[in-house]
C-alpha cells in the first residue's frame, strides 16, 4: 500500500508514552536485506506499507514473504448461556481430541482492541485484517505439514520475538493470534512467555493470574487451569505466571517440554504462539526456541540494525525455521494496498 501515513515513533515496551522517542538511524537493513544468503533462507522482500496504529503497546506490521490470496476465515460464536463462571471444558464440547483447558472464561472488550489499533474479531476487513491474513497462511501451512510428517518438528509452536524492546513484537503476536482463532480448523494459544515484562494480558484486558512459569516450578500446578477463555472463539491465553529468578533454565529443563507436550501432542488444529521478550534484551527467548518449529523476528522498519538482527537470528538458532516480519513499513514498491478491494477507505 502506498500514501500512508508514516506510523508514529517507536516506545520501548514498558515505558510511558510520553517519553522521549528513540533516535534511530534511518539506513535501515530491510532495504538492503532481499539478497542476503548467509541467514539459511530468511527473505526479506521489498515492504509494503502499513497503517498508522492508534496510540497503543504496538505498532502495525507487514508480511515479509509472499503468499497466496486467501479466503476469509469463518466465524462462529459461543453459546449464548455462557457465563464467565463456566468451566471452558463444559464450554467447548467441539474442542480437538487431546488435552483440553480447564480455566475461567473471560470477555474481551472490542473497544478496547480498536483503541489500541488491533484487529477487531467479527468486524470490518481492513488493510492490516488482509496483512496478517498473509502473514498466517504460510505459518499454517508449515504447521499442517508438520502434523502430516513432512515438516519441522512442533511446526505447530510459534516463536514471536524482535532483537530489541519497541520494535512490535506483542502487537504482531496478538494480531497472529486473533487472525489464526477466526480460522474454521484452528485453535489458537497465545502464551505471554515475555516474563521480565508481560504485556499480552494487558493488550488484551484480561486478568492477572498463575501461569506457564508456575507450571514449570510446580508439577502438582497442571497448566491447562492457568489458561484463561475468551469469548473470541478459538482463542485461549496463558499467562506468563510468576517470575522465579531462574526463568532461562526452567524453560530449557525437560519440564518444559513435558509442559508443552501436553498442550500440542495428539491435538488436532492447535497453534501455540508465544510473545516472548526481545532477544538481545533477555535470554528466555533464545531457550524457548528450542521447544518451537517456527520463529518468527519483528523488524521495525528503519530501526532495527542489520548487526541487531544478525545477532537475534544467531541467539535463535535452536529452531531451523527463522523468518522476518518488516513491521511499521509505509511505502510499498509494488503498490498493494490491501482492504481496498473490499471497501476498505484510509
């Protein structure tokens, strides 16, 4: 897409608003990066351009790998006698054979997600609705050959991280969730591995709570009662849990993979993304990549450095599927301004 309004500066995550934008310098790596052959594959194609997001955690981001067009997903609603004291396992009868979640269910406020530039379930197509509609097709596609025996092992976890805090990780890790729940065949597990600063809760309005590190630190804690319901179908979120000191070696002890295990094997259709903390900024990334068959690295636009982004990708060589997400982009060479052709006005 093209005549956009450029978005606004960048906030390290976990600081105010107010504060004093980042410098940055503009040379940025993504308009150098499409001949690249040293990063065993990652593709970097010319960026489109993205929307200006309202004022929030994150900002919007752009495919970096083309793909086929897709369909739109279908939508379906929960049972109308629901209530927020249900049990989820009485809730979702249809769930896929394996392990189901056993925590409270919650409401998600749309407003909410508008103020803060999100894709808003049951609403409108919009430009960025169509990006992450790109941006999920091939992630699913890796995950289905996976579950057929022809992809890399656990294709169905998803890593969601950036080099350095503000570069977008959680906005892209939310807007993925909430596209791949609309999914007919999907169910969704947003994870807010991010333990130093966890933020999906808050994006999302939901409550605080135990989580996936409880889990880890106590084996009679069982993980599926940390997950929280929504009323987006196909969406489940687990919290990041309380932090323990030892983060980085719980995740890389054969707990973690018991844990995970739990929640993916023998499950039809389930996607587990976490949004986990920014690679040179905290270690917990670079052992989670270990338990994922999918990485996927936010890159802001005219901000994140080519050497940042080498040694991201290098710190995440534990999963063999890395790929680039250009985010904050607002040129595209191309011209695609995706949305338009369904009425979609900027």
């Amino acid at each position: 897409m093209t005549d956009h309004t450029p978005p606004p500066p960048a906030v390290p995550e976990g600081s105010a608003s107010g504060d004093a934008p980042r410098k940055v310098k503009r040379a940025s790596l993504i308009e150098r990066a499409g001949g690249a052959d040293a990063w065993r594959g990652i593709v970097a194609p010319p960026p489109l351009a993205v929307p200006a997001a309202a004022p929030g955690p994150e900002t919007p981001a752009m495919p970096t790998l083309p793909e086929a067009p897709t369909t739109p997903p279908a939508l379906f609603a929960l049972p109308a006698a629901a209530t927020e004291s249900t049990p989820l396992a009485a809730r979702f009868d249809s769930l896929p054979a394996g392990q189901k979640f056993r925590g409270t269910f919650h409401a998600i406020d749309r407003q909410h997600l508008r103020n803060q530039g999100l894709i808003e379930p049951e609403g409108p197509v919009t430009a960025l609705l169509e990006e992450f509609r790109i941006i999920k097709r091939q992630l699913l596609q890796t995950a289905a050959l996976t579950r057929a025996g022809a992809g890399p092992v656990h294709g169905e976890r998803i890593l969601v991280s950036s080099a350095l805090p503000g570069e977008g990780k959680t906005f892209c890790s939310v807007n993925l969730a909430l596209s791949m729940a609309a999914e007919k065949d999907t169910e969704v597990l947003l994870v807010d591995a991010d333990f130093a600063k966890p933020s999906v809760l808050s994006t999302l309005g939901l409550p605080g709570g135990p989580g996936l590190l409880d889990a880890l630190v106590d084996p009679r804690v069982a993980v599926e009662d940390c997950i929280l319901g929504t009323d987006i179908a196909g969406l489940f979120v687990l919290p990041a849990g309380n932090a323990s000191g030892s983060d980085t070696e719980l995740l890389a002890s054969a707990r973690t993979a018991q844990v995970l295990d739990r929640l993916t094997s023998s499950t039809r259709g389930r996607i587990v993304i976490f949004d986990s903390s920014p690679v040179l900024a905290a270690s917990p990334a670079s052992a989670l990549a270990l338990h994922v068959g999918q990485t996927v690295v936010v890159v802001r636009a005219g901000v994140t450095s080519e050497a940042a982004l080498r040694d991201a990708v290098g710190l995440l060589s534990g999963c063999d599927d890395i790929r680039l997400l250009l985010n904050a982009a607002n040129f595209s060479p191309s011209g695609r301004r995706f949305g338009t052709y369904y009425g979609y006005k900027e």
